[in-house]
C-alpha cells in the first residue's frame, strides 16, 4: 500500500510538472494539449538519454571531430524544439527542429558509412512519417522538405573527410540493423500513436454516447439546423415529442410539421439567428404525426435558437441549435388565467350595475311608501277623505309588492345559480297552465290596453316538468311582453310541438330589440336601451330567471327580436324532464362527495326578427376557352317551348 501511494503521488507529481511545461494555448482544447505533452515526454526522454550518454562517449573518443559535433548538436536539436514548445506553443516549429535534428544524425551516419551507398538513408522516411503522426499538416510539410534537403546532404556525404571515423561495415549487416531499427521506430511511433488515439475515441464516443443519453432523457427537442431552416440531425426525444423517428425531421420534415400560418416566422427567425448571432424565441403550432393521450394532434410550441460557432459546427456543417419544447399547458394556463381575469371583471362589472339597479329599484317604491305613510301618520291625515287615504294605502301596498316582487326574484336567482332550487318534475296539463297564467296577467294587459291571446294547445303535449317553474317562466315571459308592448298591441302565447320538445313561444308586436343588446339577453341585471332614464321598471332578471329555469330542465332558449317588430321568445323543452333532474341532483351533491357545482344556464340564441336570408349566389357560366371545349358550362336550365 506504501509503494502504491509513493507510485501515486510520483505519478501525480510528473503530471503536474508535465501540465506547467505546457503552453498557456494549449490548455482550452484536450486533442491538442495530449499532442503537446506526447511531444515533450518523447523529446524530453531523448534529451536525458542523450545527456547520460554524452560524458563517458567524450571519455572514450576524446575531442570530438566535426561529425561527431554535428551529431551531438543534431541530438541536442529535439531538447531545443521541447523548450521552444513550451515556451511558444508553435508545434509545428518545434517538430521542424525535431526533424532537422533526426535529420542530421541520419546524414552524420550515412557520412560515416559510405555516403550515398549507407543504408542509414532509410530512416529519412521515419522523418515525415513522425510529423505526420503528430497530426499538423505543416509539421508534416516541413519534415518532408527536410527530409527531402536531407537525402541530397547524404548523396554528398561521401565527399566529406571522414579519414578513420570511417565505419568499414559489410552492407549486409548495415542494412538490416538500419531497416530494423527504423522499422521500430516508426512501428514504436504509431502503436503509440494509436493507443492515443484509441485512448482520445474511446473518451470521445463516451462523451457522444453520455449526450445522447442525455438528450434523450430530456423531454426537449433538440434539432441542429442550417443557414436555411433545414433539420441536419435531430435529437432522440423526437420520437416522444412528434411521434415520429429523428430521421424523419431532417431536411424540411419538422418544417412540413408546422402550421402553415406560423413557417415564415420560424424561417425568419432561424436565419436572423444564423446571421447575426443573437439568440431568439418563436412560438409556433407544430402537428403530431400520433395523439397525445388527450387525443389532441396539435400542440403549441416554443422554439429558442442559438448560433454555433464555426469551429464547434461539428462534420455535419450546423449552423444554428435549437431547442424547442411544449408549451401547451403553459398556454392553456395564461388562458385559464386570462379568462379567470376577465370574469372577474365582469363580475365586478355586473356588481357594480347590480347596486345601481336594485338600488335605483328598491329607492322608488321605498320613497313612495315613506312618503305616504307620512301623509297618513302625520296630523293631516284628519282631514283627509275615505277616498284619498284608500288610495295612498294602495299605493304603499303596491310599492310593498313590487319591493317583494324584486326580493323574490334576486332569491330565484341566486338559488337557481347556487344549484339549490327545489326542482320536482311531474305531469303538467299544459293547457291548464297556458290558461291560468294568461288569466293572471289578463288583468294587468287589459288596463295597459294590450289584447293578451292564447293559441289551441295541440295534441299529445304530455309535458313532465316541475309546474312551479314553468308557471314562473311563463308569466315572467307575458310580463315582459306586456311591459314592452305599448297600448293597443298584441300579445300571443303559442305551444309547438317537435319530436321528443316542447315549445313555448310568447310573441308581441312591441318596442323590440335593437341588434347591438341581442347579444346579452339573458345576462343577469341587463335590460335592453338600460339606464337611468328607462321608461319600464325592472331589475333585468325576468329573462335570466328563464334561463336558469331552463336550464334545470335541460332546455334552451330562443330569442328573435328588432326595432319596431316586436319579440319572439321561445322556451324549448324537453317532454321528459326525470333525467334533468337526477342531473341537478348529482350536481347538488357533487360527485363523490365533492362540492355542488352551480346549476348552468339554459343556452340562448339570438336573431334579427324578419331579417332576410340572403339567396346564395348563382353558380358562374364557364365559356370555353379552347377547341377542346366545344361548348359553354351552365347551371340554368334550358327555355322549353311554350305550348
């Protein structure tokens, strides 16, 4: 364990004096700071050899003659271009002095044996190999023009004095030991060259292989496109994202998945990114090749573009990378929340016209009865006649009414709202009902001078419903006919029949409707031509009591209305109305056990009374336009001859 640690802290002690030799430059990029520490231990180890085994050779040979200078110089060359490495951080002039140092001891040995017949020629092909492992293209140039200058200094080393340094060696010893030994050098080179390189892929396909992994984990997705738009790869997740494979999106195949509307922004917006760099965010609607679990097909999305830079664009030439994910339920969020806000606006809106309505409703009759109870409770209601005491008592019992009559129907309103109105079908003799109620407001439509009219019930109207809320919508329907009816109108109450429905129509040739209010009939506290200034009194319920009567009984209503041509409203219900209620009974409870949620208002529908449908438009007559088209296309019929 002891010889472990002292290998560990050795070792880790090499690497960081390695790591301090290296150049400042070098350090940003992995492939090119393992190619400078691979050059300085290998150049490094030379020069140690070559200084342990410099004294006892200049021991042994004495002082050394010109050859031999240059052949020490040359091995002093590699340790120059380590320090010249570090120092600048240029490999390529550092392997030009490496191989010139090569070089030079590969010209001194052929010097000395044989010159231009030395078999020591051979390792000058070891010069531009060794620069060519290093990976740098002008290293490699470099080393070759060496190399090149090296093979004529060899074919003129045979002139150089050599005198006895001369090697009288057998050629058939000289060139295999030579052969081998380049052989073995250059071999030694590329195993190391390629434990490396196995090393640096290895560590490069981990890293390729942990991005995909997380790029596929992410729910993203991550697409690399060009200049133009187009996919050039696409990430794993595209499978769970548009339900189709990566492959399928490249080119122009998440383009063709866009909506139409939003493709000239997402273009724009990819090329702005690719042109000046800036990051940008598009939103877009993208189509799904499978549903989602919803079963939607069609999703909102949001795209954030980055430009790539041009030395990380990688082999497939992407300019731009972006990131797109889905934003459907963030949309449908700041819907939510949208909706929520306005709501809220309008229920603040139909608050505040709901205090100035009942407040306006309530002030007169309440100002009527204070009034007149004066009058009656006060000294002189001594000399006021039988007559005139009968009448103010009258009016504060009409005023007393009237206030209950508004009382009632806020009540009506709001247990309707809350889901809490007693709601019990039965048989209803729709006939009986039609008469009672027309009897009721008989009275008040005769001193109004409006002739109120009933039309025959037809047959076989057998109507379940409860007979308390048809009762109320009927005569809230009348009231406000008659209401907005001037004297000498007519008000009519009819019964249709359709299929599995019921229709209730209550008709008058009165003021009407202008089109701008059809639209909110039926909103709680509105009243058509409303304001302070109305000539009819009314809280504007009447109508949205109907509704919500409707409502519980799974019907609808119909209003058809204009200026000057009276109103034509129609309650539909349904003959059976048992299933409505055990509806509004499960909305009272809520579902298993949860809260009541309030009962909803029947749907209205509104129309311009007597407004003309326009005739479509006729077909046009093709004529012909060449001489394969004989004769002239046309959808009138052809004239018959009168008989």
């Amino acid at each position: 364990m002891v010889v472990l640690r002292k290998d560990g802290a050795l070792a880790s002690l090499f690497d960081s004096r390695l790591a301090g030799l290296v150049h400042a430059s070098a350090l940003a990029e992995p492939g090119v700071r393992f190619r400078h520490e691979r050059f300085l231990i290998s150049r490094l180890a030379t020069g140690a050899v070559m200084m342990a085994g410099l004294p006892p050779y200049l021991v042994w040979r004495g002082v050394p003659s010109g050859i031999e200078a240059l052949a020490i110089a040359s091995l002093f060359l590699p340790l120059v271009a380590a320090v010249i490495l570090s120092r600048t951080g240029s490999l390529w002039i550092a392997h030009a002095l490496s191989s010139l140092g090569l070089t030079g001891i590969v010209v001194c040995l052929a010097a000395l044996t044989g010159g231009a017949s030395s078999a020591a020629a051979i390792w000058l092909v070891a010069v531009p190999l060794e620069a060519m492992i290093s990976g740098s293209r002008r290293a490699t140039i470099a080393a070759s023009v060496i190399a090149v200058l090296g093979a004529f200094a060899v074919a003129l080393s045979g002139y150089l004095p050599v005198g006895s340094l001369a090697l009288a060696w057998p050629n058939a010893v000289v060139m295999p030991v030579f052969a081998v030994t380049a052989i073995g050098h250059i071999a030694a080179q590329a195993m190391e060259h390629m434990r490396r390189e196995g090393e640096w892929r290895a560590r490069m396909q981990d890293n390729e292989a942990r991005d995909r992994l997380l790029l596929s984990a992410i729910d993203d997705l991550v697409t690399w496109h060009d200049a133009n738009g187009r996919v050039l790869e696409a990430s794993g997740s595209a499978a769970r994202f548009v339900g189709a494979e990566a492959s399928r999106l490249r080119g122009h195949g998440l383009l063709d998945r866009v909506h139409i509307g939003d493709r000239p922004a997402l273009l724009q917006a990819i090329s702005d990114v690719a042109a000046h760099g800036m990051p940008a965010t598009v939103p877009f609607r993208l189509h799904l090749d499978a549903p989602r679990a919803d079963g939607s097909r069609t999703i909102y999305a949001e795209m954030r573009a980055h430009r790539i830079e041009a030395g990380l664009a990688g082999a497939n030439g992407s300019t731009v990378v972006a990131v797109t994910r889905d934003v459907s339920e963030h949309r449908r969020h700041a819907q939510e929340l949208d909706r929520a806000r306005a709501e809220a606006e309008r229920a603040d809106e139909v608050k505040t016209h709901f205090l100035a309505t009942v407040s306006h409703e309530l002030r007169t009759p309440l100002n009527a009865i204070i009034g007149f109870s004066d009058v009656l409770s006060g000294e002189g209601a001594v000399s006021l006649s039988p007559e005139r005491s009968r009448e103010y008592a009258g009016i504060i019992a009409q005023s007393g009414r009237h206030l209950l009559d508004v009382v009632n129907t806020l009540l009506d309103i709001s247990r309707i709202r809350g889901g809490h109105f007693d709601f019990q079908p039965e048989p209803v003799d729709v006939e009986a009902l039609i008469r009672s109620c027309c009897d009721l407001m008989r009275l008040k439509a005769d001193a109004s001078g409006i002739a109120l009219v009933s039309a025959p019930v037809p047959a076989g109207c057998a109507l379940v419903a409860d007979a308390r809320a048809c009762r109320q919508m009927l005569i809230n329907l009348i009231s406000n006919a008659v209401k907005f009816t001037p004297r000498g109108g007519r008000v009519e109450v009819m019964v249709r029949r359709g299929g599995a429905y019921l229709d209730v129509v209550v008709s008058d040739n009165g003021i009407g409707i202008t089109e701008a209010d059809l639209p909110r009939l039926g909103d709680p506290f509105f009243q058509a031509g409303g304001g302070y200034g109305r000539s009819h009194e009314g809280t504007g319920l009447g109508l949205s009591v109907v509704r919500g009567l409707a409502g519980l009984h799974g019907g609808a209503v119909s209003v058809e209305s204009a200026p000057g041509k009276g109103t034509a409203v129609t309650v539909t219900l349904p003959l059976d109305c048992s299933r409505a209620k055990a509806a509004a009974k499960a909305g009272r409870n809520g579902a298993n056990g949860a809260a009541a949620e309030p009962a909803q208002p029947a749907p209205i529908r509104t129309s311009v009374r007597g407004a003309v449908v326009p005739e479509p438009a006729p077909e046009p007559i093709r004529l012909p336009v060449g001489l394969f088209d004989p004769a002239p296309v046309s959808t009138i019929p052809p004239m018959r001859r009168a008989s």
